[in-house]
C-alpha cells in the first residue's frame, strides 16, 4: 500500500489519543483499563465514538442470534479494537478484518497498548473485497 489511505485524518485523530493514553498509563495494565482511559481521552478531544457497539452478524443472508462488539466505533467510519498483549498476531488482525467485513466498514485499527516501550498498532483496510495493512 501506499502512504495515502482512507480517512487519514480520522485514525490521526483516534492514534493521537492512544498514544496520550500511553505516554500517561504505559504498558501492563488489562485491556478494560485502556478501554475506559481511551473513552475518557477520546471525549476530551471530541472524536465521536460508540463504545462496544453491538454489530448483528449474518451468515448466508440470515440473522444470527451472536454479535459482536468491537471497543469502539469512531467517527461512524472506524472500527477501533484494542489489545493488551506483549505483541500482536495473526489472530488479532484476522478479528479487525473480520469486523471490517461483517460490519461492511472499510477501516479499522487495532491498537497494543500491551507493547513495550513503544505503543504499536496496525491500520487495516478493507476496500472492494481486498484487505491490506498500514502500519
């Protein structure tokens, strides 16, 4: 991929408040902890966000009785997902890209807050059935 990417602007704005929330809080505590200070910083800087929306999944053009919720919505166009781990993995991208796909949003991050000694995170796009990273 190349440095341009969809809604530039509105993960600059969302990055900016994961790394405050990292400069302040550092790494080790659990994901709920980074949840509830993001939200805090997010609001004090205006992003517009939801909160562990619940998101209905089908399968085969039906409703399934299971959601999911991923930590944030932002800016009614950005999937935000966070992690407290040593270092993210497959496993992690592959939720973000199948949030993005189930949500039909065509860009999510997934944040570590769990990283030392810096904060680590992905962008991941989803565009015409296509899925790519930008770190």
């Amino acid at each position: 991929m190349t440095d341009e990417f969809p809604l530039k602007e509105e993960t600059y704005h969302i990055l900016g408040a994961c790394f405050e929330v990292y400069n302040q809080m550092g790494c080790g505590f659990l994901e709920s902890v980074y949840q509830e200070c993001l939200a805090k910083e997010m609001t004090e800087r205006g992003i517009s966000f939801e909160a562990q929306p619940v998101v209905q999944l089908e399968f085969k053009g039906q409703t399934l009785d299971r959601t999911f919720s991923p930590e944030f919505f932002c800016f009614a166009t950005v999937i935000v997902e966070i992690k407290a781990v040593k270092r993210l993995a497959a496993e992690h991208r592959a939720q973000v890209i199948n949030y993005l796909r189930a949500s039909r949003v065509e860009v999510g991050l997934l944040v570590n807050f769990g990283s030392y000694p810096d904060l680590q995170y992905e962008r991941i796009v989803h565009q015409t059935g296509r899925f790519g990273s930008v770190s």
